[in-house]
C-alpha cells in the first residue's frame, strides 16, 4: 500500500524541529528511523501533513553510562543499544526486548526512541522500559521535562507529548540492589510480528527475600502497563513456586486485553498468566546471579 502525500522537513537541530512541529499542530509527526511510523502510515491508521526527520541533528546518537543512569540518545538505533555493553550489563532486559524487533537490517535503522513516540500497545521496548523504570527528557521550545515512561502513553498510538515536543533521551536507572531481569514475548505465528503480548520482569533482593519488583505489560491493555498488585504480591516473599503462581495469577486477572483479528481477549488473558509465571521464574532465577 502506497504512502498518503505529506511534506518532508530535515531538520537540523532541535529547535528547528520544535519549531516546525509547532508550526503544523494538527498534522506534523517527527520521524527518526521511520519504521514503525512509516508501517502505520501505510494502514492510514496516521496521516501526518508533515514529516520533520531528526535524524540528522547532530549530538543524538548516543549510549551513554553514567554513575547513577543509563542514557539512551533520540537518534541511536536498536542496533546501537543491542551491541551496547552497558545495556548488556546494566540491562539485559531491554537488550532481549530489542532482540525481538524484526530483523538486523530493520533494527540497524529503527530508533528506540521512534518506536516508543508511536505509542502502540504491544511495543517490546515499551515494556521492557516500563518495567525498569525509565524517564523520558522531552525537548520543547519552552526548555525540557522530565517524565516517568508510566505516564507516558495515554492510550492505543497516544502518547503525553504536547504539539510541539520531542524525545530528547531515554533515561534508565541503575540498580545498586542485586537484580534478576527477564523479558518475553509472544508473538503468534512469525517471530518477527509485533507480540500479541510481552512481559518485562525485574526482581531485587535474593531468593529468600524479595525487596523489590518491577512488572510490566504490553500486548493486554490499551497501553503499556505496570501490574502494581501482582508487584506487591512478591514483595517481603520468598521467591519460591508458590509466590510466583499467586503474582501470575493476579497479573491474568488485572489484565484487561481486548479482541481483535489477531487473538481473543480470553487468550490474551491466559499467555498473561503463561508468560508472567514463566518470567518471574526466569528473574528469580537469576537475582544475585547471572543476567
């Protein structure tokens, strides 16, 4: 299916992209690598007037580990983060999120940061970041904000972003308790296709203690989200069988997916259970351990 027509802006800082989207409210969307937006604007699911490419504005294309932060900049690509040791090693669950997306070419050119702004509810990286708290610094011609990625998406392809902002950097904590991560998805018939739903689990503490967790979920509601009562369901409990059945458990039944052509609701609801039970096991495994 052919593109709608939009016009093409390149621009070459972030003011001068602030400053084009504010000139087009109502139809201007900014594009990085393209990919995920290129894919839904071939659907007509957006139209966009305007195209503003912030792919050349120098000074975004970073992955960056400071003392407390891991910092992931607008323009690096999926294959920046995945070959990133500091990502191996601080957060070896967004690297085997970002290991699910489609294929090297695909991800050699697709923006972690692009994929998130589209906002869709079954993005791997969506819930890979949610589950380890990350931060969003959002660029404005008025200065920059900083806000947490649980509120960041605000419904299915909407996200908290004003007409005239952009995501400067991904910002990731790091972890000074002993953490176990794990991510899965599942993803129907082709490994490739976005996940009919995703799991992102970190767990702190040890094996006889959880101090700590962190659930995400993505694919089974209308955004990305946390489940807070399967979380406290771990805490202060010994990372045993029994404990982790209970938060899969919860987690099936706070889920609230829809049907569609894809899947039904009810088994969406089911690979929830599925999937959180086999990444908490995963997690607990490797708390205090191997990554």
């Amino acid at each position: 299916m052919a593109l709608p027509k939009f016009d093409y802006i390149a621009a070459k800082s972030i003011d001068e992209a602030c400053s084009a989207l504010a000139s087009n409210p109502d139809g201007g969307k900014l594009i990085a690598g393209g990919v995920s937006l290129l894919r839904v604007m071939k659907f007509r699911i957006m139209s966009p007037d305007v195209l503003v490419d912030v792919k050349s504005i120098p000074g975004l294309r970073y992955i960056a580990c400071d003392h407390d932060v891991l910092r992931i900049g607008a323009t690096a690509t999926s294959s920046d983060v995945l070959k990133s040791p500091d990502v191996a090693s601080e957060c070896p669950l967004l690297s085997h999120a970002i290991a699910r997306i489609a294929t090297a070419a695909v991800r050699n050119w697709a923006t972690v940061v692009g994929n998130i702004c589209v906002g869709h509810t079954a993005s791997d990286p969506s819930a890979a970041l949610l589950a380890l708290d990350a931060e969003l610094v959002i660029a404005s011609p008025s200065g920059e904000r900083v806000l947490p990625i649980a509120e960041f998406f605000t419904g299915h392809m909407s996200t908290a972003l004003e007409e005239a902002e952009l995501v400067r950097e991904i910002r990731v904590p790091r972890r000074k308790e002993p953490t176990g991560m794990s991510y899965l998805a599942h993803a129907g018939r082709a490994a490739m296709e976005t996940p009919l739903i995703a799991v992102g689990v970190a767990l702190t503490g040890s094996e006889s203690k959880c101090t700590g967790a962190s659930i995400a979920l993505a694919g089974a509601a209308e955004t990305p989200v946390r489940l807070s009562r399967a979380e406290q369901a771990l805490v202060d409990c010994r990372l045993d069988e029994r404990a982790i059945q209970n938060a899969a458990s919860i987690a099936a039944e706070d889920c609230a997916p829809d049907s569609d052509v894809y899947a039904s609701a009810e088994y969406r609801r089911r690979l929830v259970g599925v999937y959180v039970r086999d990444a908490l096991r995963a997690a607990a495994n490797r708390v205090g351990g191997a990554k």
